[in-house]
C-alpha cells in the first residue's frame, strides 16, 4: 500500500510557488477596470461582469496570502510578505476606484504610473516573496522590476496593436520579470554569504 502524502516542507513549498505564479498570472490577466465602473455607475451595468471581476480580485489577493501563509519560513516572515501583499492590492484597488471617481486626477502621467495593474502585480508578488523567503535587505531592489510594466505601456501607447495582443505582452513580461526577479535575488543572497546557503538552492 502506497505511504500518503505528507504535506512536508517539500509540498509546502511546491504550493506555495504554484499558488504564487497562478495569482500572480490571474492579478494581470484581470480586467479591473470593470469593477470601478460597477462601483462608479452602480445600476448602470447590467451584466454580471463587473461582479465575477471583483470575485477574481478577491481571488488573487486570497492566493497570494495562501501562497505566502503555506510558505515554509518563519512565521513573522509570512507575516511581513502577506502585510506587504494586502496593503499593495488595496491600495492599487482603492486609488484606482478615486481615480475613477474622478477624485484623484493629477498629475496624470504620476497616477498612470503607479496604478498600472503589472506595477502593483510584481511589487505585490515579487516583494511579498522576497519578505517571505528572508532574503538580504539588499536584494529587495529587485523588486524595482515591478517599473518594467508601466515603462511597458508608456513605450506602447502609440502602437496600433490589438487589446489581446498588448495584453499577452504585459503578461509575458510579467512573469519574465517576476521569475527573473526572484530567481536572481536567490543567486545573489547565496553569494552574499556562503554560511547561510539558499534553502535548497531555490528561489
């Protein structure tokens, strides 16, 4: 008879990455947009969109805090990821909703910026991660690649491309950068110093 699986530190931790990469896929696949609408024009909207939209916000937000909550590490460091992950979503989602308000306007090219949905993904993802594995202050600077999205879609602004198109871009490049983020943060914390090697050499 074969022996159960045994939620060990090993599948802990293969969780964790697989919830993580999923959330993070679902929080820029995600059409947000629908949902300030909904909470801009309520009554105004008769399909279910803006609703299933909301649904899948709550969805990404929740993934990622199991991710980081099922992550084989210290307990205060779970706790610093998944701080850093609630505090990023709701304020991306807060400001977005002023904005589209109409009640956080200026300065346009500021606010365009920084709510970018793959700006607040990687800084969610990627600094929830780097919290929640322990690396050195240090390699933290890594999660600057969360500008890379934005920069992304200033440089295609003025591209004649289709929705789907530029959306499969953002996409790829925030999985690139997500993954190229914490992969070179856990090959630099390594180096930092050989007496605390990387646990498992992983990311």
């Amino acid at each position: 008879m074969d022996e159960p699986v045994k939620f060990d530190r090993g599948v802990r931790y293969g969780a964790s990455v697989t919830a993580m990469v999923y959330s993070t896929y679902l929080a820029c696949s995600t059409d947000f947009s629908a949902v300030i609408r909904s909470e801009n024009y309520v009554g105004a909207i008769s399909s279910d969109i803006p609703l299933l939209n909301a649904l899948q916000f709550l969805a990404v937000v929740a993934g990622m805090v199991l991710a980081l909550a099922i992550l084989p590490t210290n307990g205060y460091r779970r706790l610093g990821g998944i701080t850093l992950v609630c505090v990023t979503l709701f304020i991306f989602a807060t400001f977005n909703l002023l904005r589209g308000a109409g009640v956080v306007t200026e300065p346009v090219g500021f606010w365009s910026f920084v709510l970018d949905q793959g700006f607040a993904t990687l800084l969610a993802a990627v600094g929830g991660w780097l919290i929640a594995r322990g690396r050195r202050a240090i390699t933290w600077l890594f999660a600057l690649v969360c500008i890379v999205p934005s920069l992304l879609a200033i440089a295609l602004e003025d591209v004649n491309i289709t929705t789907g198109v530029y959306a499969l871009i953002v996409q790829l490049t925030v999985a690139i950068c997500g993954l190229a983020a914490v992969w070179a943060a856990a090959w630099v914390d390594a180096r930092i110093s050989t007496s605390r090697p990387v646990s498992g050499g992983s990311l």
